[in-house]
C-alpha cells in the first residue's frame, strides 16, 4: 500500500482515470479535486505504482475526529482486482475500523424536449452557506447536525445551481460531491413539474464540464420521475453500491443508478 503524495504522480493518475471513465467515476471525480487544490484534505492510496490494481480515496486524519461522522468519513474506491481490493482494506491503516464510515464505487462498468416552465418571480443563482438549513432538512441522508456541516462544505467548495423565489429563498437546487457527482437536489412540491430539475442539471453539467470533470449523479431505484429525467438527459446508466462500515459491521446498499452524460 502506498499514500500517492507527489504531485506529478497524482496528474499521470489523473489522466489515467479518466482513460478508464465511467468504471473510475467516483476516484476521478476526487483525485481530480485533489489536483485542484484539495478543499477537503483528501488521499489517495493505491496498491502499487506506477501499475496499481486498486485506487482508494480518503480524508486525511486530521479532519476525520469525529468518528460517527459518515458525511465526513467517506472513502472512495475504483479496482481491477477483487483480491487486490480485499488485501487494501486489510492492510493495517488502509481504513480506520474503529469509526463509521462508508465507501463509493461502481458496481461495474437525451436532452429533454419539455421546455421549463419558469415562474416569472424565480431566478437563478448559485446555493449560498446560509440555504444549508433547508437542504439539510429536504435531503433524505440529511437531518443532523453533521450532515448540515457536509452540505455547508459543499457549497462553499463546489459548483452549485439553485432557482431563488421573490424572498430569496431556494425552490429548487442541485450542488455537487467531493468526488464529482451531482447532488444533493431537491425541488420543493409546489413548484414540481415545471422542468426545473432538468434545467439546473443541465446548468450544473456545463459547469462541471468546464471545470473538466464527467458529469454523473445519482437516482434512488424508487425514485421513477428523476429516472425517467435522468434517461431523458444522460445515456449512461451504470449501477453503484454505496457501502456503510462501523465497528460493529458494514452494510452493502445497492440502492442507487449512476447517470452519467459525456465525459
């Protein structure tokens, strides 16, 4: 197991991720935040170099002191190798198994023609700290006071869309994830049907574009209206496993269907 600090490796590992898009989404959405300042105080470690079989992201220790905190404490993962990726986790300080903590990755390897129907009295903008609040409170992993402090870090470090009302106040919004996802978004009911959602993934899409990173999220098998989006924007679907670890035992939650656009 090797920590992968030097600079030039980090950009040569870069470029390799992205040759191997969309199998490597999640890692290549993190090391590509990583060489771009690193807001979040990730790492990367991978199995060996310059030829590895597994690429696994964490945060450094120093911003993980709050065991519980399964918002912080996310680990990202892309390999070759089931074995390889079983000896990385077993390797003594690959993981800290005494807190909670989950781990992303890919289970494996159209625009819409209803144009929004914008209320006159919304406009655009980007998600400011201070909605933190409300996107804590509409986010279904949301709730707590960690997940609030998770979402205020996103939008302070991350590309963010959102419509605001007469008073300022979001009705509708998307940001996006360390890794490079899309997400959290939520449009709140009584504005529904109108084509907001779509609208503000695109925006954010471009964005991320721009930025050079893929542009992907995610959709909860249950949730038909944003998969029907989803299908209608993007022509990749990939099935992801969200993985949930404590000290008592971890959980394998393949709840979720990656979107992914061009990259």
């Amino acid at each position: 197991m090797l920590i992968l600090s030097c600079p030039s490796k980090l950009r040569l590992l870069e470029g390799t991720l992205r040759r191997r898009l969309p199998n490597t989404l999640q890692v290549y959405g993190t090391v590509k935040t990583i060489n771009r300042g690193n807001p979040t105080a990730q790492e990367v470690l991978v199995d060996s170099w310059p030829e590895f079989k597994v690429v696994l992201t964490r945060p450094r220790r120093e911003v993980v002191s709050d065991d519980s905190d399964l918002y912080t404490n996310t680990y990202t993962v892309y390999y070759q190798d089931l074995g390889a990726y079983h000896a990385m986790l077993g390797s003594a300080g690959a993981v800290n198994w005494g807190q909670n903590f989950r781990i992303l990755g890919n289970l494996y390897p159209k625009a819409s023609g209803r144009a929004p129907q914008l209320d006159p009295t919304v406009r655009l903008s980007s998600l400011d700290v201070s909605h933190a609040d409300l996107l804590n409170e509409m986010w279904q992993l949301g709730g707590n006071e960690k997940s609030r402090k998770y979402l205020a870090s996103l939008i302070r470090h991350f590309p963010s869309v959102c419509l605001l009302d007469a008073a300022g106040h979001p009705v509708s919004w998307i940001a996006s994830y360390p890794f490079g996802a899309m997400g959290p978004g939520y449009t709140l009911p009584q504005h529904r049907r109108r084509g907001y959602m779509g609208m503000l993934n695109n925006l954010l899409a471009k964005q991320l574009h721009a930025l050079g990173y893929p542009s992907y999220g995610y959709v909860a098998m249950e949730n038909d209206p944003m998969q029907r989006l989803a299908t209608q924007q993007f022509p990749i679907f990939q099935p992801t496993f969200q993985m949930k670890f404590s000290p008592k035992g971890f959980c394998l939650f393949p709840e979720n269907v990656g979107f992914v656009s061009k990259y």
